[in-house]
C-alpha cells in the first residue's frame, strides 16, 4: 500500500490517513483496491479479495463500477469473499448481504459468477457449522485474502466479531461461525430492516482469525458516529470488548482510511483546519 500520502501517520504501526470527507475516504479505498488488483494479477495471475457491506464501502464500490465501465479496471482474475451475511436469510431476499453485493459491485462487473463467494444464510442449522469451517477452507485453497476490506460497527465490531469477554488470544483465534447480533448492531441494522422486530438477530461471520490472516487489512470509518470506536480500536488496548483493535496485533499489514468524523476522538487528531490533502 502507499506509504508516502502526505496525509499519512502511523499509530501504534498501523498506516492511518485522515481525508477530508467520506467521499475522499471512498476514492482512496478504491485506488488502493486497484493498485492490490493489479499487484496480485501481476504477481500470481489473480487476486482474492474479501469484501464488506454496509453503508460505508458503498462509494467504494460506485468507484470501482466507475472504473470498470471506463474500460480501466477488470474483475476477470478476482475472486471475491464476502465477510458476513444474515442468518437464517434468503440469499434472494432484497435485504441479504448477497443481494447488496450484486447491485453495488457483482451484477455490475466482469467477476465470473462462480469466484464471487457469499457465505449463504439459506444453510441449515444443523449444517452451518461445517458450512462456515469450508468457507475458510476455500478461502486457504484460494491462497488466502491479499485484502480484506473492513468497516467499523459503532461497538468496534469488524464483520460481525461483535464485542465478548474472551481473552486476546481466544478471541483472535475464532473462525468462521454463526453470531447473535449486538444491541448496538441490530439496533443500527433497523436502518435496513425498517422496525426493531424485524431485524434479523443472528449472522453468519468470517472470524477474526480468517480476517488477521489477510496479506493486506484496509478498514474504513466515516462520520462522527464512528469517533469512538475508531479511537479505541487504534489507540486504546487490544481487547475483545472492541473487536477492530485485535488488529494491532498485524499491525503492519493494516491500513486505516478515516475521515475528519471519523478521527475526532483519536488523541492527536488534526483539529478543524484546512483539508490535509
Ligand atoms: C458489513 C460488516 C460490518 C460493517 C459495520 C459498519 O459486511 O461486516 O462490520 O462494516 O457494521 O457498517 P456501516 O458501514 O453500515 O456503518
């Protein structure tokens, strides 16, 4: 990734750099997804990239469209892991992670159907827990994530590793599985659901040690909501109460792409001025 963004500091030896807004946030996240694209092709003849949902990457994903449709960027090599998805949901319910996936990014692009990976939140019960451990086989049989692209959750959840009591060590090691959703979580998934009642509690997660095991760790947050949880996971302890700061344990293969909002709280964040770029 570019180590020479004027806007660039390092915290705790993770890269952070403080753009000027979501949208600036948003065409540096997929300049980098591009240059890791082309790096990965060049490298091995393919890239496998996870991928997330929610509101923040969905400029990401209207710039890389961009650049496809401009005949600058091409999906054919890339082969795509999702990071979560409701569980039990249709994968042809309009509200499932898969149907976000394909109106912003897949059903938009040249990526060949059958490397774009969703886990599926149609498996039974009975069958989900050998289900999530062959998602992360898949994923090893691929090679393993050159990026994963994360967002934050207001609790400090990535994917849905929401916060727990385990230790560091327990914590880092959790795989692939179905979660309960967090207060925090379902009561911002009302956005999407409509109603409290009808937000789906439970999910299907990629865990936090599939995520640690990424070549690259790009994690975006925009807006003031997100202040608080971004400065715990960078430059409070690395703790399970906030999922996102396991990653100082890798920190050198993560990157962090923040807006003002989203840096407020950080201890030696700029203050209000002009824009850094
Ligand atoms: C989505 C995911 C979640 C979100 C997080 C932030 O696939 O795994 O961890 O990244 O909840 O969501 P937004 O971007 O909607 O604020």
């Amino acid at each position: 990734m570019s180590h020479s963004a004027p806007d660039a500091l390092r915290i705790r030896d993770m890269r952070v750099r403080i753009l000027p807004d979501a949208r600036a946030v948003s065409l540096a996240a997929a300049e980098e997804i591009e240059a890791v694209i082309r790096e990965a092709n060049a490298a091995r003849g393919r890239a496998v990239l996870g991928l997330a949902t929610g509101s923040t990457p969905e400029g990401v994903y209207a710039r890389l469209v961009e650049r496809h449709s401009a005949g600058e960027l091409s999906f054919r090599d890339v082969t795509t892991y999702n990071l979560d998805e409701y569980y039990p949901i249709s994968p042809a319910d309009p509200r499932s992670y898969r149907a976000y996936m394909h109106r912003h990014l897949l059903g938009r692009v040249d990526i060949a159907p059958n490397r774009a990976h969703l886990l599926d939140g149609s498996v039974p019960e009975s069958a989900v827990a050998e289900y999530c451990a062959a998602f992360d086989r898949w994923i090893e049989s691929d090679g393993g994530l050159d990026l994963q692209l994360l967002g934050i959750g207001r609790n400090g959840h990535i994917g849905f590793n929401e916060p727990c009591g385990l230790s560091v060590a327990e914590a880092s090691r959790l795989r692939t599985r179905r979660v309960e959703l967090h207060p925090v979580t379902r009561a911002d998934a009302v956005r999407e659901f409509g109603s409290a009642e009808a937000v789906i509690p439970a999910a299907l997660t990629l865990g936090v040690a599939t995520i640690l095991a990424a070549r690259s760790i790009l994690i975006l947050a925009t807006g003031a909501h997100k202040a608080e949880a971004v400065a715990a996971a960078l430059a409070g302890p690395m703790t399970a109460e906030v999922p996102a700061s396991l990653l100082q344990s890798v920190a050198p293969r993560v990157a962090w792409m923040l807006d003002r909002g989203a840096a407020g709280a950080l201890p030696d964040a700029p203050a209000a001025g002009p824009p850094i770029v």
